[in-house]
C-alpha cells in the first residue's frame, strides 16, 4: 500500500472530525466529543496534525499532537490521538504516524513524547511497548471542562 505522511490542512477538516467521531465511538465515548469543523476552524492555530494519505489523498488515519512543557523532563510533545481507520489497521499506518510524531519531537528539541492509551485496549498497549514506550498503570487522567 503506497501511503504518506503529511501535514493536515483546512480542507482536511471535515475528514478528520468524521474520523474524530469514529474514533469516539471505538472508545465508547461519543458523547464525549464535542469538537467541530467550525470549531477547529476557530482554533486553528492550536490544531496540529499529522494524516496518512493513500494516492488518491484520501485520509486513512491520523496522529494530532502539541507541545507540552513536562515539570520532571521539560519541552515535550504530547500525542492527543493516533487513530487508523478499522479497515486499514495492521498495515503499517500506525507505525507511520507514530514514527513521524517522534521524529517531529526529536527535530523540534523535544525530550519526550507522551500519550495515553485505555487500559483495555492490548493490541495498543502492545504496540506501543514494541516502540519501547513505557505504560505507565499509575497515572490517571483528570479533565475539567469548561
């Protein structure tokens, strides 16, 4: 499968946020998402995201991030999401964008990426430790909204 990794754009969004929802439903969390076109048309500054592409530029998956300033280690890079779409799972896409966040951080100055991932999710969890990333079982997420 012939796939890039590039930038996203505006004319992505629509794309992404239907991914977002997919996403969200994979999770069991749909009523969780609230983002939007309009909204990240918005915010647009704040929104950084890596999208695997096949030839015809189609979206196949995504990997958004943002930097992070981590008391213990310093500048780091913060991995929001990594989702494939089901259908193109397991053939590499992951990888991909993954590797792409982390050479993004290692070019950027950064010490360290982080993200999360549910402790219910083994095909995940062992990807990411087959990166050597460490999964940490003790911390958990508080979220504020507002």
């Amino acid at each position: 499968m012939d796939i890039s990794i590039r930038e996203a754009t505006e004319n992505d969004y629509w794309a992404i946020v239907e991914m977002f929802k997919e996403f969200a439903h994979f999770e069991h969390l749909d009523e969780r998402l609230v983002n939007t076109v309009e909204r990240m048309t918005e915010e647009k500054e704040y929104f950084h995201c890596f999208v695997a592409v096949n030839p015809q530029d189609e979206i196949l998956g995504y990997a958004t991030h943002f930097f992070a300033y981590f008391t213990w280690t310093g500048k780091s890079l913060y991995m929001d999401d990594l989702y494939v779409r089901e259908k193109y799972r397991g053939a590499g896409i992951g990888k991909l964008l993954i590797n792409k966040v982390i050479d993004f951080a290692k070019s950027t100055g950064c010490h360290k990426v982080r993200w999360q991932v549910s402790d219910w999710n083994a095909p995940a969890i062992g990807f990411y430790k087959s990166l050597g990333a460490v999964v940490d079982a003790q911390e958990r997420n508080c979220d504020l909204d507002l």
